[in-house]
C-alpha cells in the first residue's frame, strides 16, 4: 500500500529505516529537519508499506510549476520488486494532478562520474531504473547544493523528467511554462546566479536556442560543470 505520511512520529521511523540507510551524510538533510519539512506540508512524502513495515518512500517539494523528488529509496530487502516504480508512478500521478504544475523532476547520479557502492548502489542501475519509468534528460549542467552548512555542492547530477504535462518525446525544446517551472526549481534550490558556476546553469536555461530534453540514455552529452 503506498500512502501519505505526515504524522512526525512516522516520519521518523521513515526516515531511520529507509531514507538514512539509503544516502550518504551530503545528500539527505538530518532527520529533524526532515520531520519538520514534512509535518509543514513543504515535503509531501509518500510511503510503501505491508502491514506496519516500510518498504520505502518517495518525497517530493513544490517549486511553482514543478514537483522535484528530494528522495526516492526503497529497502535493500525489497529492492528490484517494483516497490520503487510503484512509488514513482504514485507520486507522478499525485503531483501532476496538482493546478499548475506542469514538470516532475528528479536528481539522478552520471553513471560516468558517480561510481557503485556498497551501502548506497549503482549509478548505472538507478539510470537504467529510471529509464524504465520512462523519465527523460535536461540538457543542462546541474548541482545539488549544500544540504547544511559545511557540506560541499554535489556536482554533475543529472536533472531528469519523470513526467511532463506535455507528451512530446525527446528529443525536443521545453516549451515556455516548462521552463519557466525549472527556472523556479533553480531558484528555490541554487539560488540567484551569483557565482560563475551557478551562473553557468542558468546560461543553459536561458539559451536562445531553447533548453533541449533527450532521451536519458543520451546522458553523455550533458556537459559537465567541473569539465570542458
């Protein structure tokens, strides 16, 4: 059963039990911090789970005309079951049916730049997972900021579409609202544009030529931020 969380003692168990063992420290905010975001309505958490077991969970934060998935992770013991594409398509369905909202988003880690560990999996696995989803690519060099003070940028993620109000395939140009709903999820995670490298972003947003969407497998071609 996938369903809803917002009661803070639940979130915490969520978050011990399957956030926790599933992100390193610099990805995932800390745990009270999570409960508050999520008790205040700012995350909207969705969890799977059997009986009084979690099986995992889907958090998902509003920008405007976007939904972005903070966190996706599904317990080791259940993973490769369906349990993560039955969250995907859970939130999909939740946030797109939201006025407004135009453009589900997610963070998704360069297979050719993030390599496998033990604890926390393969980066060429989540691509191919999310490709299976049928989630698309942003042509555009991206980072995760800082989730609390003294942590490092984590540079070269890739922005991923998981679903789009607008059914054109890729390869294509956003069109105007698209763009307009990534503007404010880079607004309301990077900031302004006050270093060069964030600058660097938003020049790829705003490229008269447009900002392209591809096919996910085409990863590659996403230029990297700490490269050429």
């Amino acid at each position: 059963m996938i369903h809803p969380v917002t009661d803070a003692g639940a979130l915490a168990r969520l978050y011990t039990e399957i956030l926790e063992p599933s992100f390193p420290p610099s990805e995932l905010v800390t745990r009270d911090d999570f409960v508050e975001g999520a008790a205040s309505g700012v995350l909207d958490v969705l969890a799977a789970s059997e009986g009084d077991a979690y099986l995992g969970a889907v958090v998902g934060e509003r920008y405007g005309g976007a939904f972005l998935v903070d966190w996706l992770a599904v317990g080791g013991a259940r993973r490769g079951g369906g349990t993560g594409a039955a969250l995907v398509a859970a939130g999909v369905a939740r946030w797109l049916a939201r006025p407004g909202v135009l453009v589900v988003l997610a963070e998704i880690e360069r297979p050719d730049m993030f390599a496998t560990h033990a604890q926390y999996g393969d980066p060429a696995r989540r691509l191919a997972f999310y490709e299976r989803q049928g989630a698309t690519l942003l042509d555009l060099p991206y980072y995760q900021p800082p989730i609390d003070e003294g942590l490092p940028r984590v540079r070269n993620l890739l922005l991923a579409v998981l679903a789009a109000r607008n059914p054109a395939p890729p390869p294509r140009v956003l069109d105007p609202g698209e763009i307009a709903a990534v503007r404010a999820v880079l607004l309301g995670t990077l900031g302004t544009p006050d270093d060069a490298e964030t600058a660097r972003v938003y020049d790829t947003l705003d490229d008269p030529a447009g900002l392209r969407l591809l096919p996910l497998a085409d990863y590659a071609r996403v230029p990297l931020l700490d490269g050429p």
